[in-house]
C-alpha cells in the first residue's frame, strides 16, 4: 500500500512512466493485494478506463514508446522520468 501511495504523489508524467514499463501483472499484482482497481490505475495515470483497458494489452511498454505517449523528445527522456520516480519514491520509503 505504501508504493501506491507513494505513486500518487508524484507527477503524472513520472507515474506514466513508471507503470508502463512494467508487465501486466505488476498491475494485477497491485490489484489483488487491494491496492487499487483497474479504475484506480486509470485515475493515477489520468487517462480513462478504456485506455488503459487498451494499453494493457501491449504492456511493458517499450523506452520509445512511453517518450511518444507522452510527447518526449527521446527515449532517455522517458527513462530519465522512471529513474526520478524511482529514487523519489526509495527517499519517500525511507522516511516511513
């Protein structure tokens, strides 16, 4: 529950693409330990329902493909937006 919380703190951009880099069951993961509801994820990435219901199907997505979701120059860019999330969220856990 704690990571959840932690996701919703951060920029959108930095969930975006934090989450689609992961499989599937990462998010199902998230799922069936109540952390949140497939709504729940669609809210966090400010997309709607049937988005993410489309996106999950192509999960992880690839470094290129989540610079171009999200209007990025470049893939480091989009791998740059992770590791900031990452390291935000260890710093976050941390204070816990």
């Amino acid at each position: 529950m704690r990571l959840w919380e932690g996701l919703k703190r951060l920029p959108v951009n930095q969930r975006r693409a934090f989450l689609l880099h992961f499989d599937r069951e990462v998010w199902e993961t998230f799922i069936s330990h109540g952390c949140c509801t497939w709504r729940g994820i669609a809210e966090l990435l400010e997309m709607s329902i049937g988005e993410v219901k489309d996106l999950v199907t192509r999960l992880p997505l690839s470094d290129e493909e989540i610079a171009q979701m999200l209007g990025l120059p470049n893939r480091q860019k989009a791998i740059n937006l992770r590791h900031s999330a990452i390291k935000t969220i260890k710093r976050w856990m941390r204070e816990i």
